[in-house]
C-alpha cells in the first residue's frame, strides 16, 4: 500500500494516512441541501472528494463512502432561526417541500454524472433518520449536555467546553466567539448564546415536522450528519470532509455531538476544500458573478465567450489543490479546456506509437512520480505536470526524437489509465457518444482518405471544399508523420 | 379537457376519469424493491405510468405523481416469514444494507433513464417513512383493527371483513380465500390466518431495525404504501396504480389498511398492468428466459440476436396495451425496431416536405384519431396505427403522390411532437450524443455531396468506396426525390 499523507484540519498538519481497520477506509462527506440548484463551489467539493475517494480505492482500500442528502432541518444562517428553508420554499410555490426536494435531488445527481463523479455508496436523507436524529439528541439530555425548553432541545455549549475542547477544529478561542456571537430574537429560551438547536419545536404551519417526545418538530441541522456518519460508519471513522465553511460552525458543532452523545470524536482525518474566487473575487449571487454548472456547459453567463464541456471543467478544477482557491475566468477555461485536448489527443496518439528496442526516457519513474504527487495529500496539480511531462513524451515519440520499448509504451498507458482515468475521473468526449461517435470515427476515415487522393491528383477545390466543410462540422485535421489526425472542438 | 376513460380495477369497468380537485391529480404507483436489478416487468409497469403521467400531463392536468421505493420490510413471499430481503442479502456479502439499496437504486434510475422515463415528482422511500408508519398500525390499533403480540403488529383481517368489503379490488370470495391459505410456521401469534403484519418484532441479528412502543423492529411491507399515499397525496386521492400480480394481497392490504386508519379507502382509479411472457412462457429467472434491461441492450443473452436500443424497446413495449400480456421474442423486438426506424426517419422527411394550395388528406381527423387512443384508457397501439397512417401520409407527400398544405404539414409535425415525443416518451437515438451526432451531421452532408459529384462523373470507384465505407459505418443511405438521406442501424 502506498504511503498517503494528508492535511488534517484538526491537527493542522500533514499526516501520514492511518486507516483505523484496514483495508477499511470511512469516509464521510457533507452533502448538498436540495432546495435549490447546486452550486459550483458545492461541485468542486464533490469533485474533490470523489478523486480521493477514486485514489483511495486506486491503491487499494475498500471505502464506505457516505455523503448524505440534506432535504429537511437546513435553517437560514447557523443561529437556529427563521423557517426550514425547505418548508419557506414550498410555501411559496405551493408545491410539497419533497417535491422541491425530487426536482432538485434530480438536478443534483444529472449534474454529478456529467462531471462524471461516481456515486457514493450510501446518499442518506436526513428525513430518513429522524428517529436516530431524535435518539441522540434524547443521549445526550441523559449525558447532562443538552436542556430542552418549550419542545426545542439546546446544546449546551458552555458547558460542553467546561471539560472539553469546543473549538478543537479551527483553533478559534472560545472567549473570542463568546464575544463575536450576538443574541438573536426568538432565541430567548437559550442558556447561552453559543448553545445550538438539536430539534426544533414546529408551528402548525410549519410543512415538515415529526411527533417527538419534546411535541413536533423537526431536528436540527448538525444533529443529521452525527446521525448518519455514526450510523453507517460506527462511532469512529477515518476521513471527514466539507467545503472549509463548514469548520468554524457545522463540523464543530457535529464534534461535539458526537463526544457529548458516546464520549467520542468522530474522525480521525478533518479535510477541508477551499472556496471558488470569479477573477479574484468571491462567488456570489449580489455580485452576479456566480455561474451555475449548467450555465457553464452551455455558456449562456455575461461572463463566458462559449460553453464549456463538463470534462473540461473538471480539468480545469483538477489544476488546482483542493486547499488552494480556485479562480475562475472563461480566459482559464479556455487554456484548460485547450490543455484537456491535448491531453487526451495524446492518448489518441499513444495508441499507435512504433516501439523501439531501447527506451530514452525512464517512464517507471515517471509514473512513481505521479503516485508520489498523489500521495502528498492529493496533489493533482503536480500530478497533472507529470502527465503533461508524459505527453510530451508520446509526442516525441510521435515525431521520431524519443525511443520507447513496448513496455515503455504499455506503462503509459497504463498512467493515462490509471491516473486520467481512474483517479481524475476524465473521459473523452466522445465516450458515451456510443452510435455517432463510432460512425464518425468511420466516416472520418473515409474524409480524409478523399483528402489525401485529391491532395495527390492536386484537385485542390475538392481538398478545400474538405477542408472547409469539416471546420464548419467544428472538427480539426492535424497532419502528422503517421497520417492525419483529427480532433472535434 | 379531453374526455378520458380508464379501466378501474376496482369497478371491473372502463369509467370516465373525473379528477377529485381538477386540474390536480394525485397519483401512486408501487416503485421497485431495491435488493437486485430491476427486471423488465418493473420497467413494463413503469413505463406504462410514465405515459399515462405523460399524457394526464399533456392534456392539462397537474400531476402529482408519487412512486415509492422500497428499500426496507420487503419480506420474502406475501406471508410475513422469512428475514427482510435486503437484510438478507447484507449479511451473505456483508455490506450494509442501504450499501445494497444504493447500488440497486443507482442502477434502477440509469435504466429508468435510458428509457427516457421522466422522474416522478416525489420517489419516497420506506425507511424515510418509518415513523408515519408507526403512527398508521398504532392508528389502526385504537381503531381496534390490529393488535400487537409479542412485539409484532397484526392487521385482523377477519374482523375488518365483517364490516368491510376486505376483497373488494379482486372481487375474490372470502371463504375460498381463507380455505386456500395455509397456517405458516412461525405464525402462531396470529389470530386469523389471513392477518397480516404492520410491524414487526425484529431479531437482534437484523441489520435493519428501528425503536417503536412495541419494542424494535421494522415495517411491514403494505404499510409504507398507505403511510406515502397519505402523506403526500391524502387520503382519497385519484389514481393509484401497479402491476396486477400486486392486486390480490399488497394492493387488497392497503384498501383495507387505509379504511381501518382513516375510514376511507384510498384511490377512485386503480389501474394494473399485465405481465410479460417469453415466447408465450411466463418470464422466469428458473426457465432461464428472463433477460435484464441490459441484457437486451447489449445483446448478450442467448435468446438474443443482437442488442435493442432502449427506444426500440420502449416501441416495442407501447405497441402492446398495459392491459394485455406483452410477449417479448427476438423475431418482434426486431419488427418493432425497423418500425420504430421507419417512424422516426418519417420525422426526418416530414423537415423537407414541399406544401401545396391544398390537402388531400384530413390531418385533423388524424389528430383527433390519436386523441381518441389515448382517450380509450391510454390504448397505444392504437395511437401506433395512427401514427403509422400519419407516415404513410408524410412518405406519400414525399413521393408527391399526396398533397399538404403547409398548415397540414406543421400540424403533421405537431402530432409528431405530442404523441410521439411528449406522450410516448420516445426520442431519436442520436439525441444528446450532441458533439459527434452535429458533428456527423455535417460529415455526412459533405460525403454526400462527394458521392453526388463522383456520380456525375461517372467516377464510380470513388461512388463505391463511398458507398462500402458508409455502410461499414453502418450507415444506410437512401435516394429520393429531394436528394440522399441517411440512417445509422
């Protein structure tokens, strides 16, 4: 097994990767809240975990892989008030809050296939666990650390860190937070002013809400991921993760449940994606630089010249680590999605290099390289570098100047295989495309066969008429030593 | 509003469709059991409901369409012995059981998705219905309709026969009923031998089970139908529907336990589908002539020539009635395959057609026609017919045997678009193959141009290698008056 170091949040270290059963790896993720399309930045997380979640199971690892659904409990900001949003949704387009929830599961799963993320192996919903949800939250009123008032049952948070570390995953200390919070109306049945709802008594009106012993309502939002994790992953695993934002709040507050509930903390690794900049500034909706993933397939945004294929897109967040901001520009697009082409006209081309008896290039160290890329916290930057340093490679060989053996040529495939493919999860284009494609690569064929013969009997109004009919079709002609090659934009 | 009718199982009679609260309709269907892949009778059923919710849909209703999946209290057999099916299978490959729900759960949307079928617009499951279930048997119970032994919940069958129509959807005799049921062993609690479980006492080894006032355990399997219809469809609601084989016990199980809850029995519609047969056999795994949907995609299957696309199938299932057993063989899969071509190149011609002053044909009544199949309890081999009519009109044009003017000639498009695309739900295979479907588009364009110009001057060693590479591509071309057009087999 490869030795895997990762950045724990927790910790704020690099650490090597110690699975608690292996070759049992758990790996919980917070999911998306289904009550409206998913954004980018919620994509780049799910992307993110899916390429580790790919490379865990690379080197060997079996995962139990959660990343739950959240389709109930999701307040407006942190602080426990104002309507589910859910529920405030549904009041206002008339629908039930579960048929928002399908269109919006629907949306969500259509746009994880595109970019081609595989699926978890649990997706739990948080109202599927609303009895787990209420069973801990009733552990932890027994453990002495929550109160209820008036069918709302608190955490008390004071309390909790008289003998424990509240703040433990971002560091922050707690008299500072005391300071910074603020007391919120309707919040008066608090002790303090850091506690946070577990369940939430509901008003009549209220859409979605369940029969509890503290009278209906609906659970909290941290409460579900304790709920869920602890369920389908035990009471310690090995890898949690979320987009950085949810830290400070989210994440810290799960801590705490989760030792408050059975004395434990939940995971041994805390990783964290970092957040997607627009030229430097934040994403946001009031700025109107923020992009939905099916605006930036089609290129329907002020912002962007064209669309953007869902793989060069990944490509695109693949160049950036998954701790480091990734800026977005349609201009960085463009040269990821140029380099994305190249990268896989590559594999086109590997595919019928001439070997040779001898190799000038040492490829088993190469591909050692990109192990060790992945294995310094998944680093698909560098990863990518020495990809493109296999490219160039393949296009060397291409032109006679690099000899390659046949098991020189054999391991890289098997790179472009295993790290283009499995691990980074890109695929051409046309994969999928299964009955046009297959045809078109036949036609194709036959074009440039015409092309050649009048080239030949120098019959330049037909290889003109060619070339220009199929740059109209979006397809490039590449003329090589091997023959011509072509790629569609 | 089209005057629609529909053969009510309840009624044994074909009855006008009047909606409860018009232009709302509720309607339920019995999802998949997610513990294997789905078979093709499922996706029979399924697919039967997608055009019905289609064409409810199309001609104005607001469809609320709820179809459950049942990812937990499915027992093995009707008789409520036997260990929770998915449990069951956790154990011998010892994953988790929503690890399984989710894999089958994947799989059943990737082919519910080939075949085009539109999401429902709430899909609930069984386990994030656990605690409305619990409230339903208590229900039952004070309503002195059910009892609890031992931990385990029974509907007493015998005493809701008293006052109550117990077999009223099947119109089957009570008295054969009780004399053809057997006393089961590992029954013994039960009072008659028709009761059957709400919930059930689960033993410590199950893998799935949850806390009730009865102890722990799980649901039964009818019960998640009634809790789902009621939550969010009410309890009276228009249609409720399923295959045929689930309206002797799961379907009479859930009349009677809506009845003894609320005191009304659930749905004014219900609608069954027939099965499937293989050569006039019934389709069975142990006679070895059942195939799975990607077996007849793909092909790889005995009885098998070749594969089926997913809309050739789906053709091929809307050319029998949902009331009428559908035979599947080879031999007419591809009979419907070279129909479904035939139709779908008659849209492609349908594009070019020249308009003349005058019709002489009646477009209207055609329409009308397709309107009047679908009206007659959603008949649509009949609206096939018609629709075939609607080809011979458009070829018969194109041959300019017949005359259309260009309003006959957008109203032929129109019925192109309701009926086939919108109501039957099909699609041309090369869409969303967008890239190298445009891009073979202009290719072919092109080639086709080449292959006029090399007959035109009798260059025909360029004419017939045009021709061997095309077909080699698997591409036909056929030559009309208004010029080549092609297909892809």
């Amino acid at each position: 097994m490869e030795r895997l170091f990762i950045y724990n949040t927790l910790t704020r270290n690099k650490e090597e990767f110690k699975a608690i059963n292996a070759p049992h790896v758990g790996m919980y993720v917070c999911g998306p809240t289904v009550y409206s399309d998913v954004h980018l930045g919620n994509c780049r997380t799910f992307m993110s975990f899916d390429v580790i979640y790919r490379y865990l199971t690379h080197i060997g690892y079996k995962v139990r892989y959660v990343r739950n659904i959240t389709d109930a409990g999701h307040l407006e900001g942190d602080a426990d008030v104002g309507e589910d949003k859910i529920s405030k949704k549904a009041k206002l387009s008339q629908l039930e809050p579960m048929e928002i929830v399908q269109k919006y599961t629907v949306g969500f799963r259509d746009v994880m296939n595109l970019f081609n993320l595989l699926p978890p192996s649990i997706e739990p919903t948080a109202t599927g666990h609303i009895i787990e949800q209420q069973q801990i939250a009733k552990k932890i009123i027994e453990n002495g650390l929550a109160y209820d008032v008036n069918g709302t049952v608190y955490f008390d948070v004071e309390k909790f860190a008289k003998s424990h570390n509240y703040t433990a995953l971002t560091g922050r200390k707690l008299d500072e937070l005391l300071e910074n919070t603020r007391d919120l109306d309707g919040q008066e049945d608090k002790r303090g002013r850091l506690d946070f709802a577990l369940w939430i008594k509901a008003k009549p009106e209220h859409l979605m809400q369940w029969p509890s012993q503290w009278g209906q309502g609906f659970p909290g939002w941290h409460i579900e991921c304790s709920a869920m994790s602890t369920k389908y992953l035990g009471e310690q695993f090995d890898i949690h993760g979320g987009g950085m934002d949810l830290a400070p709040t989210h994440h810290t507050n799960e801590i705490a449940q989760n030792i408050a509930y059975c004395g434990k903390s939940p995971a041994n690794y805390w990783m964290h994606t970092n957040m997607l900049t627009v030229k430097g500034q934040k994403m946001s909706k009031s700025l109107g630089n923020s992009f939905l993933p099916m605006e930036l397939f089609s290129g329907d945004h002020e912002l962007l010249s064209k669309g953007y294929s869902p793989m060069a897109v990944r490509f695109f967040m693949m160049q950036t680590h998954y701790r480091s901001t990734l800026d977005f520009s349609d201009e960085a697009l463009q040269a990821a999605e140029k380099a994305f082409n190249r990268l896989m006209e590559g594999y086109k081309t590997l595919q019928h290099l001439q070997s040779s008896a001898s190799s000038s290039e040492d490829i088993k160290a190469l591909e050692r390289k990109c192990y060790d890329a992945m294995n310094d916290d998944f680093n698909t930057p560098v990863l990518i570098a020495h990809l493109f340093e296999a490219l160039r490679i393949i296009n060397s060989a291409n032109d006679k100047k690099t000899t390659l053996t046949q098991v020189d040529i054999e391991l890289l495939k098997t790179i472009y295989k295993h790290f283009v493919f499995d691990v980074m999860g890109l695929k051409t284009e046309e994969e999928g495309n299964n009955k046009a494609g297959t045809a078109l690569e036949k036609v194709m064929n036959l074009v440039l066969d015409m092309r050649t013969k009048a080239k030949a009997n120098k019959d330049f109004a037909t290889s003109d008429q060619i070339r220009d009919k199929l740059s109209e079709a979006g397809i490039q002609v590449k003329d090589g030593k091997e023959g011509a090659t072509w790629t569609i934009n």
